[in-house]
C-alpha cells in the first residue's frame, strides 16, 4: 500500500475524469492564481503535465530537466499563439491524444533519446499551451495568467518527476500501470 500512495492521486483523478472542463467558457477572471488553477483543474491537462514528469523520470538522465523545460517553453509559444487568434486545428483532440501517447510510453517505460523525447513533447506541449491561451478570459492580465498557469505547469511536472524517482526500483510496475491509466484516460477523452 505504501508503494501506490504517490500515485493515488493520479488513479482517483482518473477514475474521476470527466469531459475536460479545463477548456472554453471557464468563467475565470484571468489573474495569476485563475492561470495556476486552469492546469488543476482539467484533468486532461492534470494528467498530462504530471505524465510528462514520470516520463522525464523514466528516461532519466538530462531528460529530467528537459522534458519539463521544453513542456513549458513550448506551452507558452502555444499559448501565445492562442492570445494571439492564431487557430490550431482540432486542439482537443491532439489534448486527448497525448494523455494516450504519454499514458503509453510510461507503460511501456520507452526511454528514447533524449532529443526525441523533447520533440514530442514539445509538440503536444504546443496544443496544451494554445487552449491556455485561446481561452484567456477578455477581462485577463496575460501576463499574470501565464505566470500562474506555467508555475502550476512546472509543479505538475515536478510531482510526476517525483513520484517517478520514488518509485523507479521497487515501484515500477505502479508507474508503468499509472501510465495505463493515462492512457485510458486519453481515449475516454477522443471517445467523450
């Protein structure tokens, strides 16, 4: 039992899921703390973030601050292009694709090099950002929403990072099946 409580609030929080509420019409007010409750708040985005973390973690090696850092980098090109009504085809969609994608190389704990790793993250990291940014309330700061939103984003990551490094000996098959249920998580979102 000790071994599954790092990663309990990942199961529950996919037991839980419903549609992914994080998007469109949130009615918040666009201040800091709105921009770092958005990420806690979807959990497609929850589970993504905090996948990239234990994907990071797996990889290991230079991954652990890469993975994270091109996450956020490209989570804020992303979101800028959003701010800016710059459309992005079928966002959701590509949203739910990578909690699968992510879901399915944590359980298969694939440790590509670290270049690619980047890549793919990046680009889904792109469509994660672009709905932070397209849904920017009209009475926002920007500048303080993003703030908020990419220091919840960097903590997501953390948390997965974490549990990773935790549990990466005796826990991996947690990690492995956490992984799985992300990947569920992903085609409940294409089906939904």
């Amino acid at each position: 039992m000790k071994l599954l409580r790092p990663i309990l609030p990942a199961i529950v929080s996919v037991l839980l899921a419903g549609p992914a509420f994080a998007h469109t019409g949130t009615g918040m007010l666009g201040h800091a703390h709105d921009g770092f409750l958005h990420p806690l708040l979807g959990p497609d985005h929850l589970l993504a973030m905090i996948g990239v973390g234990l994907w990071a973690a797996q990889i290991g090696g230079r991954a652990l601050w890469a993975l994270p850092l091109s996450f956020v980098g490209f989570m804020v090109a992303g979101a800028a292009m959003g701010m800016a009504g710059i459309a992005m085809p079928e966002v959701e969609t590509l949203i739910a694709v990578s909690l699968l994608l992510f879901g399915i190389v944590i359980a298969l704990a694939w440790k590509p090099a670290t270049p690619l790793a980047m890549a793919i993250t990046a680009f889904f990291a792109l469509a994660h950002g672009h709905a932070h940014g397209a849904e920017l309330p009209e009475a926002a700061t920007p500048l303080a929403y993003a703030i908020g939103f990419v220091v919840a984003t960097a903590l997501l990551h953390g948390v997965g990072i974490g549990a990773g490094l935790l549990l990466r000996d005796r826990g991996a098959l947690l990690v492995r099946g956490a992984g799985g249920l992300v990947a569920l998580a992903g085609v409940y979102f294409l089906v939904a």
